[in-house]
C-alpha cells in the first residue's frame, strides 16, 4: 500500500520511507503532488501544525494523510526556535543559516551546560515531532516524540538532515548526523511518534 505524507522536506520524506519500507508502505510525499498550493503553518503548536498541513491534502486530494511537523527547542534559549525551526535564520528555510543562528545566539548568551568527555555542551535541547494522520471522513490520529540531547558548536556528521550536525547525544557519543540512518530511525522523535501512531491505528 502506499501513504501520502504531506512534507516537502526531502529529509523526511527519506525518514519515513525507511521507517515505513518493513511494513510494506511505500511513501509519497508532496514532491508527487506539485500543484498543492503552498501551505500556511500559523499553529501555535507543533500539534496544529500538522493537523493544518494533513488536511491541506485531505481536503484537496480526499485522500488519508500524514503529515509531521517537528523542531527544536533548545532550554538556553527558552524553546526557541521551536514551531519556527524551519525559519529561524528566515524564509526561505535554509538549514546551514539556521544553525549558524542557533550557535551565534547561544555563544552570545555565553551558554554552557557542563562537559561529556571532552564535548563543550551550550545547552540541554530536544526535538520534538508531532504527527497527524487525517482520513477523507475527518477521523484524525495524532502523536508526538521527543529525543532528548545538547547543543555542540562544532558541526559533526554528515548523515540526517536540519540541526543534525549539532545534536549530541551522550549515550552514543555522538551526534544524531553522525548516527547511521538505522539508529537516528530507532530512537529520533519522529520515530518514537511514529511508533505511538501505529499503536494507535493498530487498536
Ligand atoms: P514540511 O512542512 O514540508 O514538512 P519543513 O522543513 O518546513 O517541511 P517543519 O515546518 O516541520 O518542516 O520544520 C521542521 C524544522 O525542524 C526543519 O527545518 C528542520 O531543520 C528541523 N528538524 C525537524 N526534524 C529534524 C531532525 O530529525 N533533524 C534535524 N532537524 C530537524
Ligand atoms: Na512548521
């Protein structure tokens, strides 16, 4: 079977189709639907987000879909940029200017969150995704996951997608654009989301 996912972000779209590929689902995502006109994401909360952006394409297609809004809330700076990830650094959305923004606004505040080995951490953070799974009846699914881990100044990793390459994880040592896809797929939000998502379509 297949499942639309209503994202223009080639990094998800790569995400969900590894996530989905074990369950027989093969993944369409925006980029097979050109002509959707641009949508507009003025949800206060990663949750409405993605309500907004599924049934975008519910209502214009009347097909199920599901949408992922995400991002990163970084303690030092309040949440910020949170539901304003993807233009943090402004429209349009360019990742490598986001996170010279996020390093530049946590050296200015002088942030330090202690040390893991030799890593200088700015800052505890986390991201979040929340997913919405709309059907053409109005039956909505929603979930949500969070991964926990700090801001590194140093870029490192060259896998994953956004604020990857600054996202350290002390368990692994690494950061999540340094993790083969296979791990960042087992314990990334979208990932623990997904997980509840299906537990829900399950039951
Ligand atoms: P769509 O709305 O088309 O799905 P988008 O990139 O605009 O694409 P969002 O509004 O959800 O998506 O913004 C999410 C931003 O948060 C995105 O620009 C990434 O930089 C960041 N982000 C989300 N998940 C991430 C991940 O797994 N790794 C790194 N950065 C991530
Ligand atoms: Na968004």
């Amino acid at each position: 079977s297949t499942i639309i996912v209503a994202t223009k972000n080639r990094g998800k779209a790569k995400e969900f189709a590894a996530m989905f590929a074990p369950l027989g689902i093969e993944v369409q995502t925006l980029a097979d639907y050109p002509e959707l006109p641009d949508i507009v994401e003025d949800g206060d909360t990663f949750a409405a987000n993605a309500l907004i952006k599924a049934r975008a394409v519910v209502d214009r297609y009347g097909i199920p879909a599901l949408a992922d809004d995400s991002g990163l809330c970084v303690d030092a700076l309040g949440g910020a940029p949170g539901v304003y990830s993807a233009r943090y650094a402004g429209e349009p959305s360019d990742d490598s200017a986001n996170n010279a923004k996020l390093i530049a606004e946590l050296r200015r505040l002088g942030s330090q969150a202690g040390t893991d080995g030799q890593q200088p951490l700015l800052s505890a953070a986390r991201f979040v995704c929340a997913l919405a799974y709309v059907e053409p009846g109005g039956r909505v699914l929603q979930a949500e996951g969070a991964c926990e881990g700090y801001i590194v100044a140093d870029a490192r990793g060259l896998h994953g997608f956004g604020y990857d390459p600054h996202f350290y994880l002390p368990d692994f040592g690494a950061t999540l654009a340094e993790l083969a896809p296979e791990d960042k797929n087992r314990i990334s939000h979208r990932a623990k989301a997904l997980r509840q998502l299906i537990s829900f379509w399950e039951e």
